[in-house]
C-alpha cells in the first residue's frame, strides 16, 4: 500500500517539477562552485608566481652586478630564510646543468632535473612547473628562466616556494561550499515546491469547475486571473470550448424541440382525420380521399425524416463525398431544364443565361441536391414573375447566381433562414410542405465543397442566392 502512495506521489506534476528544479538548481550551483573554486585556484597560483618573479628580478641584478660572487647569493639566502609565511627556496645552474649555487633548503623540494627545462630555459623560455616531493603532501611551485650576463657567462635561475597557503585557501573554500550547499538545496527545494504549487494552483481550479460542468450549468465561465500569461490564455480557450458546447447544446435541444413539433403535427392531424373516417360508416370515395391525403402526409414526413437522417449524418461526418472533376455548367442545365416544366405551370419565366464551361471538383450527388434545393425554393416563394440562373468565374471561384422575383426574405430574417427549421413565415411554409431543412442543407454542402453561400433580399422583390465554389485545379 505504502509503495502504492509512494508512486502516486511522484506521479504528481508538483512533485515532478519540484525534483526537476532540484536537480536544476544542484548541477547549477555545483557547475557555478566548480568554476568559482577553479578561478581562486588560479588566481592564488598567479599571486604565487607574481612573487617568485619578483624573487628572480632580484637574483636577476644581484648576478648582474657580481656574476661570479656567490657570497652576494649567501647573503640573499640568509635574507630569504627571515621569511616565515613564504620562504623562498633557489637554485644557480650554469648553461651546462651544474651547479653555481643553490640554498641550504631547496633539496626540501625535492626537484629532479630535468635536461628539457634546461633546454627551454636557454631557448629564453619561462617554465612554470608544480613539484610534490615523494612521500610528502606539501606541493611546491617553482619557475625556472634563462639569465644571461657580461662575458659571455649564462644562467639558469629556478626559484620556488610552498603552496601551504594555496592548498589552506583552497580547502577553506571547499568547506564552506560543502556547508553552504545544503543550505542551497533546502532553500531551492521550498522555493521550488512553493513556485511549482502557485504555478499550478489554475490548473486546480480548472480541474475542480470542469468535474462539476454538466450540461445543465454550461452558462458557467472560468474566472482568468488577470495575467495574461500562459494560464490565462488555457483558461480562455476552455471558455470558449464551454461557450461551443452550450451553443451545440442549445442547437441540439433546440432541433428535437422541433423535430417533435414538425413529427407531431401531422401526426395529430392525421390521427384526428382517422378518427373523424371512422367515426361513422362512409362511402367508398370518401375512404379513398382520406388515404389519398394520408399517404401525402406520409410523403411529405418521409421527406422530412430524410433531411433529418441526412443532416444528422452530417453533424457526425459520416457523410461521405464522392469528389471527383465534373462540369457544373452542364449540371445547372440540366437541374434548371428539369424544373421548367413546373416553372410554366405557376406562369414563371425560368431563364438560364449562357453558361461558360467551368470545372469543379465535388460530389455530383450532393451538388445537384444543393442547386435543387435553391431553384425549388425560388419557384416555390415566387407566385409570378421570373427566375435567372446566371454561372460566372471571379479569379480562382466560380459563381453561381440564382435571383427570383418572389416574396423575398425580410432583413432582421436573413441571418437566420440557414438555420434548422427556421422558416420566415410558417402559414406559407406549410402550404409549400416545406419545414425549414433545405437551406440547411444547402449551407452544409456549399461548406463541404470549400465554399460559401451568401443571400440578398428584400421582401416584396425577390431574392438572389449566391454560391461560392473553387475551381477544379488539374
């Protein structure tokens, strides 16, 4: 159970951005304590040599002055053994390696020498080196260089000194960084924990409104905190999924709402109208009237459950579109040829201005259900008058027109006729059989095809469809 806990305790973001700012913060601080020890390391190193230089321009014009009087070396030596804190330990060699002079203690250092020093001292070369004798842990620094003096007589002059303090600088430093990174560590760790809390605390908060949001509460927004950051923005973009499905909600509620009132009218209708057969015993004729008018009603439901069926399939994709190259011209004539015959009928003049040969690509089905839908509802809402179906090309769309001289569609009513049973005016509708689908489902189609259907009315003086499709590119 424990180790149950356990790992759902590193499984928490907090805790997860915690250790990560842990380890972050550890490798910074030991990099930055690293650099730091190895930049004082080298700086006291500088302040040694910068010493033992000092310490060779000095032998440098005592041999200047008395090349070969070692007696100025003794009295230089005794000079350098008054030094406590940093005694200096040397060495004269001539330019063949032997030995002109050297101090009582510069065997502590324990140097061996080395004939490629020699070399490179002669060469005018100053060679740096770090000695630990053998068997003792106090290093030594010693510098080595090249003199050269009258008569012709050379040099090599080695000079060294302890690295006691260096080593004691150093070691300090390193206890301190070892009782300092604790410190470091714990300090990171609540600042980490503390940042990685307030961080997520939003995402608390989203978390505790959307297990409470049911359909029934989607009025309810996310409260941003004002910082616009990151945050703010995710709880923006919730917001505005929230305010999707409400809308989608109320569509849905909305459409079986509907649904039920279309379904249910003729129905009653019908029920009633057997009712009233059946009330008392009728002739033949009358019986063959009433199923006459129930199978129409029959029609027109079975119509209406089609378009349902239809759109529903479309608000889950389950439609599928064919879309294959096809001539649209000739597929407006033949749609507009098919309803002269019931243009003439109501006394309507159905006219099909010269077609250009356009390309697109799209399902043919689909298409002609969309041009078939736009010319019925002009003929439809047209009482006298006339119908033009007019195709042009604008750059890269093509442009299908379809103006009628018919009732037309009030402004405030406009934005409105696309959506599911909307009609303008329901008496009308209803002696026209329609019930507010077609132009739904001539809106999904025109979208489906990657384009756009716009409308221009006025009531009393017609309307003018416009649709919207690309060209077929080969």
């Amino acid at each position: 159970m424990f180790s149950k806990i356990g790992a759902n305790f590193y499984r928490r973001t907090d805790v997860k951005l915690t250790l990560w700012y842990i380890l972050t913060f550890l490798a910074s601080a030991l990099i930055i304590c690293g650099f730091l020890y190895f930049r004082l390391e080298h700086k006291l190193i500088e302040e040694v040599d910068r010493f033992i230089l000092d310490e060779i321009k000095e032998l440098e014009e005592i041999l200047s002055i008395h090349p070969y009087d070692q007696n100025v070396l003794k009295s230089f030596e005794s000079h350098m053994e008054a030094r406590s804190l940093y005694p200096v330990y040397f060495r004269v060699l001539s330019e063949n390696g032997d030995h002109f002079y050297s101090s009582s203690k510069f065997k502590e250092i324990g140097y061996v020498p080395d004939n490629r020093v020699r070399i490179k001292a002669l060469n005018g070369k100053e060679i740096r080196e770090n000695v630990r004798p053998q068997g003792r842990k106090k290093p030594y620094r010693v510098i080595s260089a090249f003199l050269p003096v009258q008569g012709h007589q050379r040099y090599i002059i080695q000079v060294g000194t302890h690295l006691k303090f260096v080593r004691k600088s150093l070691s300090n430093f390193r206890s301190n960084m070892l009782i300092l990174l604790p410190i470091l560590i714990l300090l990171g760790s609540l600042g980490g924990w503390f940042l990685a809390r307030k961080s997520l605390s939003p995402i608390g908060y989203i978390a505790s409104k959307a297990q409470h949001m049911t359909s029934a509460n989607l009025s309810e927004r996310l409260i941003p905190r004002g910082t616009e950051d990151e945050m703010d923005e995710l709880i923006e973009t919730i917001n505005a999924m929230i305010a999707r499905l409400d809308a989608s909600f109320k569509r849905m509620a909305e459409f079986i709402a509907d649904a039920s009132h279309e379904l249910k009218t003729p129905l009653c209708a019908l029920e009633g109208e057997a009712e009233v057969l059946l009330s008392e015993k009728r002739n033949p004729d009358e019986y063959q009237e009433g199923l006459a008018h129930f199978l129409e009603q029959f029609r027109h439901m079975n119509r209406m459950i089609n378009d349902l069926i239809l759109l529903s399939k479309f608000d889950s994709r389950q439609a599928e579109l064919k879309m294959v190259p096809l001539r649209l011209d000739l597929l407006l004539k033949d749609i507009a040829n098919l309803f002269k015959v019931l243009a003439e009928q109501k006394n309507i003049d159905l006219t099909i201005r010269p077609l250009p040969e356009v390309v697109i690509s799209g399902d043919k089905i689909r298409l002609q259900q969309l041009f078939t839908n736009l010319i019925d509802n002009a003929i439809k809402y047209t009482p006298t008058g006339s119908i033009q179906v007019a195709l042009e090309r604008d750059k890269g769309n093509v442009v299908v027109k379809i103006k009628d001289t018919g009732i037309g569609i009030p402004q405030e009513e406009q934005e409105n006729i696309f959506r599911r049973f909307y009609r303008v005016d329901k008496s009308r509708s209803r002696e026209t059989e329609g019930v507010g689908l077609g132009l739904s489902i001539v809106q999904w189609i025109v979208h489906a095809h990657h384009g756009e259907v716009e409308v221009e009315s006025e009531s009393g003086r017609g309307s003018t469809f416009t649709v919207y499709l690309p060209i077929h590119k080969a």
